[in-house]
C-alpha cells in the first residue's frame, strides 16, 4: 500500500499534456495529494490544460525534461515524493513515422533517466518509506501490435510492436520491469486502450473530428474506417491510475480498457450524429457529408481490443461511462473550450494530416 495515503507527495510527468492534467485535476479533486508536475511542453503539452488550477497550493509546476539527469535529481530529492507517475511521452503514431528520433529521446531515454534517479531516491530512503514508495508507468496497448476479427490483449500477450511510437513504448515498459526485476524498485505498469475526452490535442482522430466538422471541413477516415479500438474515457483511465498506484501489486502490469470497441468509421457516425444534435444551426449539417476516406496510415494496426478483467478482479476497477455517455460529454466540452482548442494549436498544428513516411529518420 501506497505509504502516507491520508497525504500523499505525487511527481507526474507530463502533467501537461492529455492525459497527465487530467490525472492532476483528479488527484486534485478526489485526494489530498501534494503535486509536483513535470512537463517541457513540447507541442502536445500546454499549461492552458492547467490553467484553472495552477494556484492551487497543492499544486506546483516545473519546466523540463526527464531526460534531464541534474534536473530531475534536484526535483526529486527536494519534493521527496511517495510516488512518481510518468506520462512523459510523445505519443502521436502519424508524428513517430514522421520524425522517430524524438520518440527515442523521451519515451526511452526519458524513462531511463526517470528509473535511475527513483532507484537511487528509493534506496536512500527509510524503510517505512521504502516499502510505500511507488513508480508507475502510463503504457499503451500498442505494445502488443494488432489483433485480427476476435481475441484480447491480456497482461500475458508478448510484445509485437508496429510503429516507432510503439517500439518506443515497449522499450520503455521493458526498462520499468527490468528496474524491478533486478533491483526491487516497486514498479507498477498501465497499459490502457484509447483514450478520449476533454484537454485532447486537436490532432487526434476524435478533437480533429468534430473541429473539422465545424468549421465545414472534411473529415478524413483512414482506409476503409474499420480499424478497431477500444476508447477509454479519460477520467475513467485517470481513476483507474490511482487505484494502481494506492492499491497495485509492485511488478505487475494492468491493462486498462473501456470496453467500448468501436470502428474508426462508427466513431466518426457518432460525432456526427451528436453535433447534428447540439450545434442544430450548423450551416454544414448533416455533418456526415463531410466524411472523405483518404489513403491509409503506413502500417495501420488493424484491431486493438483490451481484457481489463485484472485489474476488476484485482482491484475492484471498471469503468463508469458508457462510450455513449462519454463521447456526449466529450463533445459538448469541445463546444464549450473552442478558446483552448484555438490555443494550444496555436503555430503548431495546423490539423493536416502527418504519418505519410516522407521524412522519417529527420526527427
């Protein structure tokens, strides 16, 4: 069990971007943590996604890299943490085919360094303290590379990732088991299906979708749109984190998923059938007109599904939306944050399409 749990001293990384201030604002809400976030706020992170908290007098922030040995040594000896959670990664498939090497960088090298300097806090550490203290790990389910028309990933299926993101991501996941296998580190590992909600980036599939259909443009759908996933809920995902972390068997691994499979083509019917709804003064209704299926992603996964029976069995999680719930909640968040949409694109994404293998090795 986590140690101090009534109090608990929290370093996330990348705290700033999609998922990370999600999980900040849910352990500012829900717990009692003291927060200390990490972020160097590369294009996907913006301190705009924290701006309503960033007063909070439990929450500070520090610009910079994981990679940055001197700097993450100094943060972590002077927060003295009860956990680290890393979500520090580039993340965006169509960029890791674009420019690999930053994928390297931070997903890799990253987590390396992030392992390194929690390995020698840890074992300077009293032992109340050292038998409390947790490293978790935010993975995806890329890792496990793709599955045809049935089956799910479990927590036993072998690594076989596709793209450079992926292989990135499993490198680093090896990195965390290895840091516990070898030495002792109390290391917890999620690897969570697609997440969706508020404070996405706009370049991916879902924020693209419906700002695009806004402002009239068209919505490109890879392929045939029958390449599967299955969307989790941000603050689903975020819940399911600190479960892991306050509750979760050092060494082992979770598979987090919403349960919600859906085809790319099925999302993208959905999303339009709620704006027809809640934008009914739309000039480009029905917004399923806009739908364009352009050429497909080199080395598109077909099918990614999640078992996420241990983490239930174990730790008594499941998710509390429906994919129906979450994506009228998601659109309408979207509607209401177009500022923060505009903001955080601002000079750095344009919403054209990336990932067509053109300048791969350049990054």
């Amino acid at each position: 069990m986590l140690a101090d749990a009534q109090n608990p001293r929290v370093i996330v990384t990348g705290g700033c971007g999609f998922i990370g201030s999600n999980f900040v604002r849910h352990l500012l809400t829900d717990t009692q943590a003291q927060i200390l976030n990490i972020d160097l706020l590369t294009y996907a992170g913006n301190e705009a996604s924290l701006a309503d908290v960033a007063g909070t007098a439990r929450y500070e922030f520090v610009h910079g890299d994981i990679a940055d040995p001197t700097l993450i040594a100094k943060v972590v000896a002077d927060f003295r943490p009860t956990a680290v959670v890393n979500f520090a990664a580039e993340s965006h498939v169509d960029r890791s085919i674009e420019g690999p090497g930053a994928f390297i960088q931070t997903n890799v090298v990253g987590t390396y360094n992030l392992l390194d300097v929690a390995l020698k806090y840890w074992q300077g550490l009293p032992a109340d303290e050292k038998d409390g203290f947790r490293f978790l790990h935010v993975s995806t389910d890329e890792v496990y590379g793709t599955l045809g028309e049935t089956g799910a990933f479990t927590e036993n299926t072998p690594y076989a990732p596709n793209s450079p993101y992926s292989a990135s991501k499993a490198a680093s996941d090896h990195l965390v088991r290895a840091w516990h296998h070898t030495y002792g580190l109390p290391t917890l590992t999620t690897n969570c299906s697609n997440n969706f909600g508020p404070y996405q980036y706009p370049e991916k599939l879902i924020p693209l979708m419906i700002l695009n259909a806004l402002a009239g443009n068209p919505l490109p759908i890879y392929g045939t749109g029958q390449n599967v996933r299955d969307w989790l809920f941000v603050e689903d995902h975020c819940r399911a984190i600190w479960r892991v972390v306050t509750a979760g068997q050092p060494g082992e691994m979770y598979n987090v998923g919403g349960n919600s499979e859906r085809t790319n083509l099925q999302v993208v019917d959905t999303l339009c059938e709620l704006l027809d709804e809640l934008v009914p003064d739309s000039p480009h209704k029905p917004h399923a007109q806009l739908k364009t299926f352009v050429a497909d992603r080199p080395g598109h996964d077909w099918r990614y599904a999640i078992d996420a029976s241990k983490i239930k069995a174990d730790l008594g999680w499941e998710p509390r939306e429906t994919f129906e719930s979450a994506m009228r909640k998601t659109v309408r968040w979207y509607l209401d944050n177009i500022d923060w949409c505009d903001e955080v694109k601002s000079g750095s994404y344009d919403g054209q399409r990336l990932g067509l293998g053109n300048t791969a090795g350049n990054g």
